[in-house]
C-alpha cells in the first residue's frame, strides 16, 4: 500500500511522528502532500522527525497524486484527508479516500483534539482555603 497523508490531517493527530512511523509498519510507502510551500511541509515534518518517501515539493497536490500512484506500483493507493475537497481529489486521480478520524480509529492514533481533552484535569476542589 501506498498512503499519502494530507499535511492538515497530520496536523490534527496528538503525535504525527508516530502515527507516522506506525504506518509505515503496515504500508510500502508513506508521504505528505499539501498545496503549502516546500519549507511548510519541511518544516513540519523535519520537526516531528518523519521520514518521507515523498512529499509534494513544488506540484499541488493532484498532481503530486498522480506522479506518486505512477512512481509506486503498490496494489492500494490511500489517501488520508480532513474533507469533502480532499474525497473529490482522491477520487479524481482514483486513490482511495480514507476520513482521518477513520484511520485514526482503525490505527490507534490519537486525535490533537482528544489529547487536549484528555490533558485537562478539573481543578480539584479545595475545602482548605479561609
């Protein structure tokens, strides 16, 4: 399998370096594709120490879609993404879509969203104070 993340999608996971690096686990090949500049997705990625087989670079996203489905001849191509434009893209350069809350589930991956939840204690009640 071959699994493209959307670089929003990476952004809304609690830990993208491992999610990342689960996938890889399971998949051929793994990468990032946005229509942000190079240094964004660099940046990002460079930071949570992911290790690409490929990225966008200069192309937009299609067609970045279609130059990786040519470049990696895997059986699946899946493409992890946040909304209804990332579904017509998907489907327009005929890659599987994948919801991210459905890959997470099915993964293990923690949600940004649900980590914050979870890392917000209750202030605990004090009785001690005059």
């Amino acid at each position: 399998m071959t699994l493209a993340f959307e670089l929003s999608a990476l952004q809304e996971l609690a830990k993208p370096g491992t999610a990342f690096a689960g996938a890889r686990q399971w998949t051929e090949y793994v990468g990032v594709v946005s229509d942000e500049p190079t240094y964004v997705v660099t940046n990002f990625t460079r930071k949570r120490r992911i290790r690409q087989d490929f990225f966008s670079g200069p192309k937009g996203r299609e067609e970045s879609l279609e130059s990786v489905k040519r470049q990696f001849d895997t059986e699946r191509h899946v493409f992890v993404g946040v909304n209804d434009e990332d579904r017509e893209l998907a489907e327009a350069v005929g890659w599987e879509y994948l919801p991210l809350e459905d890959a997470a589930e099915k993964a293990g991956w923690e949600l940004a969203s649900e980590a914050d939840e979870a890392e917000t204690p209750e202030e605990p009640v004090r009785d001690d104070w005059p």
